[in-house]
C-alpha cells in the first residue's frame, strides 16, 4: 500500500533557529515528491516539487531534499520565523492503474516557532 | 486571478440532509480534485476529473457526487449528510495531467454533520 510517513509530527523551535522535517515513502511507481506549507484554516501551498533526477531544490528559506534509492526525503527550513508556523505536508505523486497522476499525501508535521 | 475559490466556509447540517459544496478556478485549469483532511490522516481524495464532463473516483468516493459541466466549476454534492462526513474539504486544481504541474489548493470548507 502506498504510504508516506512523516516525522516528527511536531516541533517548537526559536525564531531564528533551523530545523529539519523528515518523510520516508513507500509509493510507486513514484513520479515526484512535493513539499506543502499549511497554514491553520487555510489550503495547502506548494513549496518545492521533485523528480527522481533531482536531489536538492530550494525556495527561499527552503531546501528540500531527496533519496530516491532510500525513498526519504527531507525539508531544511533556515533562520526559521513566526510565519514559518504552520504544518508542513509531504506529499508523493504516483501513476494510479487508471491512468492519471494520484497523490499520496503524509499527515503533516506541525511547526510552530516561538519568540 | 482568484485562482480557486470555495463557498461556504462553514457548514452546519443535520444528519440526512443533503447540500452541495462549491469549487470554482479561473486559470483554465483541466484537472480539479476534491479531498477531505481528517485530524490526525493525510488529505484523501474524493472525486476528481481531467476535463469538463468526465470525473472518476478517488479514494474515499462513497456518499458523495460530482459533476463538471464547464472547466470553471466543480460541485461536491453531499447526498444525505452523516456525522462520518465531518471534515475539512479542500478543492483543487492543477493545468494539466503531466506530473509536473503543480496543484493550486481553495481555502477549504469546514463542514460539521450532527
């Protein structure tokens, strides 16, 4: 069954500090892997999307990275600010037996970033 | 652009009743979704369609209907409402069926069943 499995669920850290999410997956056949931002009561945006090919892709603040051999990924979030407070969704996008582009969504980790 | 748009923001029916969530995108968008996000699991998809007048399943279908009769717009109808279907419902859409192609989100609808 295709899974995505995302860690921690939450993290409290201090503005201006880094931190890391962490996703491992067990989808195929696997397309590409995307990084969400969601903010409390609203929908998710996309931060960064991945093939295969790629290992790094950065926006701004965020770097996510991919191991498609080890089927981990993570997202580095630097000098981290209260607007970073929100959950982060980690999702992969597979071809489904019908022929269309399916996406297999983790359960988020929730961020929040204290003073 | 509004991009994707959803109305109402919040819902309150009884068990039984029946009402229809709106989802509507103004980026000629070919692929919309709906999903439900439940505490505590992923986004989980619904209904889906790849143009105007062909929708499939998704992975959670039962107890929901939709159809699309213009690109623009894509109705959840909710057939006879049921505490289960308390959730968090987010339409979306995305510019074509290549795998590439990023998906734009609503703000969501927040739908409570008594």
């Amino acid at each position: 069954k295709n899974q995505v499995e995302q860690s921690p669920q939450s993290l409290i850290i201090l503005e201006g500090k880094n931190c890391t999410l962490q996703c491992n997956y067990t989808v195929s056949p696997f397309s590409n892997l995307r990084w969400y931002k969601q903010d409390t009561g609203r929908g998710p945006v996309s931060l960064t999307i991945m093939t295969f090919s790629e290992n790094t892709k950065s926006n701004g603040r965020y770097t996510a990275t991919l191991d498609a051999d080890t089927k981990q990924s993570s997202l580095h979030i630097t000098a981290s600010q209260l607007s970073d407070s929100a959950s982060y969704i980690c999702v992969v996008s597979f071809l489904s037996g019908a022929g269309s582009y399916q996406l297999t969504f983790g359960k988020g980790t929730k961020l929040s970033v204290i003073p | 652009n509004a991009g994707v748009t959803q109305t109402p923001k919040f819902q309150v029916l009884k068990t039984g009743q029946s009402m229809t969530l709106q989802c509507a995108q103004d980026m000629n968008h070919e692929y919309m979704s709906w999903y439900r996000q439940d505490p505590g699991m992923g986004l989980r998809l619904i209904h889906y369609s790849v143009g105007a007048g062909i929708t499939d399943q998704g992975e959670v279908p039962n107890g929901y209907n939709v159809s699309r009769s213009t690109t623009e717009d894509f109705p959840l109808r909710l057939l006879s409402a049921a505490p289960s279907q308390t959730s968090v419902y987010f339409c979306a859409s995305t510019s074509g069926r290549t795998f590439y192609n990023e998906q734009f989100f609503g703000p969501g609808t927040r739908l409570t069943v008594l």
